[in-house]
C-alpha cells in the first residue's frame, strides 16, 4: 500500500527517508519551508581541512572555524547537494531552499554574522531550541565558532553537552540541516519510509 503526506504534516521528530539520507523533522516555519537535519553522522570530518599552497607568500586561509570559508561548506553544497538528485528521493536539490545561517560566536556576539547556503550545519541556537529531538550517542560539529579563537568550533558531545574542538579535527560527526518546500509530497511503500517519533 502506498501512502502518501505532505513534509507539512510530518510532526516534528519524525524521521523518514529523503533519498541520499534519513532526516528527522524539527520544525515547520511559517515561510512554507520545514527544518530538517540528519538523523544520524553522514561522515565524520575536520571541520576545515587548510588546502596545499604552492607558493610560500600564499598565506594560510584565515579563521579555519569560519563555516562560511570551511571544507565542510563546500562539500554539503556540491557532492552532498548533487546527491539529492542522483538519489531520485522525494527532496531533490531545488526543494532545498537558500537560508541564511547564523554564525554567531557561542556567547551570542558577531562571530562571522550570517552566511547564505542550501546546506548547512546547525547553529548553537538552533540546536538548543530542538535539543529535545535531536539524541545522538556520537560527537557532531555545529557551524557555531568558539568566541575568542579563530580555531575552535563547537560540537555536541554524546551525552548531550557542548564542547569546543580543533577546526582540523577529523574525528568529529556532520548532521547536515537545510531547510525545504513544505508542500513536497512523500511516498512509501508499507509507510516503512516515516516513522513517528521515539
């Protein structure tokens, strides 16, 4: 039996299968977009990874826990984006929606402002707004920098807490969030691919 929903009525915490991933709910916003993050770690990865120069005058990238300027970025908006598509799931690249991301530091000041992307990691304060459904027994990087330092960016830790590491650690889980079209219609088979909340 085939059933049918619209992302709009998912109720936030539910998990279902967007084609490259399984992505649980956390929120429907008034603008017609829903928020949705990884259920679990796609990959663990550094933060930033500083590319190779060729010449010793070409300085270093600055600020490596810049999310804007990070590895990270890159990948979730090219090969992690395209495979929406290549997936053939109920979300493809253009239902993801451009947001602007707050990368304000973990104390609430400036940090680096906002930048704009389809993929993103989620904020400190975001993730402290949904804390309640989003449990993990790893370790995953927020897109939040640690105030005061230009190489520390914060993670969650297993049990919840809130920690700060290295940009180039690469021991250190990605949950991609993005926020898309509420009105995409979903599909299962048995409605194996929705689950409600635990």
């Amino acid at each position: 039996m085939t059933v049918r929903a619209k992302l709009k009525d998912l109720a936030p915490g539910t998990v279902f299968n967007a084609g490259p991933i399984d992505v649980r709910v956390l929120d429907h916003m008034t603008n017609g977009t829903t928020l949705l993050i990884a259920d679990k770690a796609v990959a663990w990865r550094p933060f930033s990874l500083e590319p190779l120069k060729t010449r010793p005058e070409e300085a270093p990238t600055p600020y490596p826990n810049d999310f804007s300027l990070s590895y990270l970025k890159d990948e979730l908006n090219g090969p992690f984006l395209a495979a929406f598509d290549t997936a053939g799931g109920p979300i493809r690249s253009a239902n993801i929606v451009e947001a602007n991301w707050s990368l304000a530091d973990h104390r609430g000041g400036f940090g680096y402002g906002n930048t704009k992307a389809k993929i993103s990691l989620l904020p400190e304060a975001l993730f402290l707004k949904y804390k309640s459904l989003l449990a993990l027994d790893d370790w995953w990087w927020l897109a939040t920098p640690y105030a005061g330092g230009a190489y520390y960016a914060r993670n969650v830790l297993a049990d919840g807490s809130l920690y700060s590491y290295s940009a180039y650690n690469g021991r250190i889980g990605v949950r991609p969030a993005f926020f898309a079209e509420s009105g995409i219609i979903l599909e299962s088979d048995g409605g194996e691919a929705v689950e409600g909340h635990e």
